[in-house]
C-alpha cells in the first residue's frame, strides 16, 4: 500500500492519500481546497488514478478539496450518512467499505464532533479518526449539533475496542505529532482518561469536560460549512 | 520498531523519534529547543528511554534540542565528523553505525548543504536525510561552506544508489509532504533531474541552478549556528 499523510499548515488539517501501487487506483481522505494542486501533483507523479474522495465530516475549519477534486479528476465524492452535503456521490454508512485496488477501507460511525461523521480504517491496521479521537484530544462538540455524549459512547464502543496496536491518524494536530496508536490514547489521551490512573473517564465526567472548554469559533466556520454542505462550492455571500 | 515523525511548524523542522519497544532504548534525530518538552512527554508515555539525540548537521534555521535533551536524560549527542560542535559525545562517519536496541542506524556522508553533513539510513528500509536530500529539493549551499559539487556527488553517489522503495524522510518540508522515496525524487526532483526527460542533469547545470538561486538568509541564523555549534547552548550577546 502507498500511504501518505500531508499537512495544511494554515488550518493544521491532515489529508491523507492510500493507493495501491500495482493497479494504481487511489483515495483521497479530506482534502483541503488550497492543497488540491499539491495532492494533483503528487498524484500525477506517483502514475495514479483518483477514485475517491472522502471525508469524514463537514469541516468547520477548512474548506474540502473535494468538489474542486471531482470537477478535475471525475473522481467520486464519498461522505458519511446524513451528512448535508447533497452533492456526494455516496453516502457512506457505519460498517460499509470501499475498494481501492487490493486495499480495504471501513467506515466507522464516530459521531458527536458533528451529527455526522465517519472513521476510515484501512486494511485493518491504521484508522484515520478525522475530527473524533485526536492524538491526546478529540474534536469539539460545541458547534454543528456536537454530542459530547454520543462522541464517548462512538470512541470507547467502536474506537478503542480496536486492537492496541492499530495506528491513529488524526484529522488535525496543533502540536506537529503525526500518528498514535489506539493502545497510547487508551492510556494517555486526557480526554477520555485520567492520566494520573490510566482510568477511563465516565460518560458524565467525559460530558462535563467537554462541556466546560468554552471554545471560539474557529475562524473559518461562516465560509466552511456552507461551502463544505456543497462538496467544497465557495459561495461569497455579500 | 516504533518511528514517529514530529513537526515543528515555526522552522518547519522535522524530528524523527526511533525506538525499539522491546528494549525501550530511543533515539531522537534533530531534536528542536522549543520541543525538548513535547519530545520527553511522548517519550516518558511510551515508556522509552533516550540514548542518543542525533544531529545531521549544525543548522541554520533552529537550535537544537541536543544539548537540553542531553542535560536533561543523560543521553549522548552524536554529531557527524568535523562538525563545530566540540560538546558532542561521539563524532560519527561515513558507514559507522550506532545500535538503538535491535535497531541499526548507519550515517551516510551528504556534504554539500554544510561541510559536515550525515544522513542516518534506519534499518536499511528508510532514510533520514537532512537537509540534503528534502522532498523535490535539497538544502542550499550558499553558507556555512557549502559546495554545490560535493551535494551532487553525495546524494547522486550515497543516495540515489540505494534501492528505489527506500523512504526518505527529509529534515524540512515547507509544503505539508511528510515522506517520499528514493525511487521518487531520482524521478521527480527538480533539481537533481529535468523533469520534462527524467533525466539526471549534469554536475554542471546542478551547480549552476544552485548558484542562481539567490536566497535570503534563514531568519534564525545569527543565532543558531553559535548556538547549535555549542549542542543548543543558547549564548545571548549583547
């Protein structure tokens, strides 16, 4: 399998590109609109054939690549159920898989962040946790019908009943760590842990940190979700 | 072997975190000051212990967390030969290998950026280059003795030898591009090939590109190189 991460660094957003080399078929996962010239680049040089686009969710902090993908390439936009984004190509649902050449991609429900939002493990060993679990954090529930209730039961029940070994590709990280795994976040991540006991938190304790974290906005919530709700279609509204 | 690639976004600098999980012995490669504290909390958390903090080269853009780590772990700072760096705990040379549990980590001499410079190849299957060989680049060689003739012989004589599927993972990227391969940028890198022919360029026309570039100095510089000639000694003149 050829798998590379990549950064935006405006945004800290990961995209992630999974190919396989012998049939040359690929998958973008989030891509971010500023980098689609990056990404086409290096795919065109790698000789591969974009298939997918994914995403994990609607983005509040960045603006997909994704329909300026499909306009270029023909590829075909894949988003999680329920989802607002009309446009996709594919709804996704939790269970359901994706081919890409020999490469098995799973989508996992891993919702609360946002009301609709998907984990992609690829062929069983690494999981991209876009917005949900975050290398010793998570996503916020605050904003975009954010269940910090439905964010624990996703993670503990479907995240870290992986095994220990699997490796977390996070959807952002602020602090230049590129990759965990289910087994360091089981014991080290503060949000779903006490990191004095290596204890998990309960489900109330989990609600009422999230709920205490009193965020701002991100800044670029006004244009990014209504231009992510259409597969990455920048409106300007006067 | 656990690997971890760590970013730090004000220099985009890469350091790379190398350890055998079995022994628990660690190895950091061009740690950063500013990071000492994020390195020593991954490596407290996955229960490691830091032998050696390796440099390739003394650089320019940043001060190195060699010297802190050192203070604070006990850990030996190895240094490629001739570097100004007369703290170091061991100078290294071309072919000599260090041994981080059952992990073998061999320099390989690329001059040309500095006039003391080591890649550090990781169990054969990978490479850690530095600021010689970067993702579709390489360093400049414009200061600190460096000498565009002995960075084409180096990197097309040590590097561009070794097996196409070898993945190199550079000291900088400033485009978000976390790893590549050999294979790639003797395909791919505009400035050791053209890339309209695929064609490696000539020693000549490599010198005469790195000659024209023209680039301002690293905003850092004034700084780092006393301070990284003292392993990350940070001496304030007034």
């Amino acid at each position: 399998m050829l798998f590379r991460q990549l950064f935006d660094q405006e945004t800290g957003t990961y995209t992630y590109l999974i190919a396989d080399p012998v049939t040359g078929e690929a998958a973008l996962v989030d891509p971010v609109l500023e980098q689609v010239e990056r990404d086409l680049t290096l795919i065109r040089e790698l000789g591969l054939n974009l298939k997918y686009c994914l995403e994990t969710h609607v983005h509040a902090d960045h603006v997909t690549g994704t329909g300026k993908l499909r306009e270029l390439t023909g590829c075909q936009g894949i988003v999680p159920v329920q989802a607002k984004a009309q446009c996709a190509d594919r709804f996704i649902a939790h269970g359901e898989t994706l081919q890409v050449g020999s490469i098995l991609i799973e989508a996992i429900a891993t919702l609360g962040h946002t009301d609709s939002h998907m984990a992609y493990r690829v062929n069983g060993d690494r999981i991209l946790t876009g917005d949900a679990l975050l290398i010793r954090g998570c996503g916020r529930t605050d904003f975009q019908s954010g269940d910090p209730g439905l964010m624990y039961d996703h993670v503990t029940e479907h995240l870290f009943s992986l095994p220990d070994e699997t490796l977390v590709y996070p959807g952002h990280d602020y602090k230049g760590r590129t990759v965990s795994t289910i087994g360091e976040e089981k014991r080290w991540n503060p949000r779903f842990v006490d990191p004095a006991t290596g204890s998990l938190r309960s489900r109330e304790s989990f609600i009422a940190l999230m709920n205490s974290l009193n965020l701002p906005n991100p800044k670029k919530i006004q244009e990014a979700v209504p231009a992510n709700e259409q597969c990455g279609k920048v409106t300007v509204t006067v």
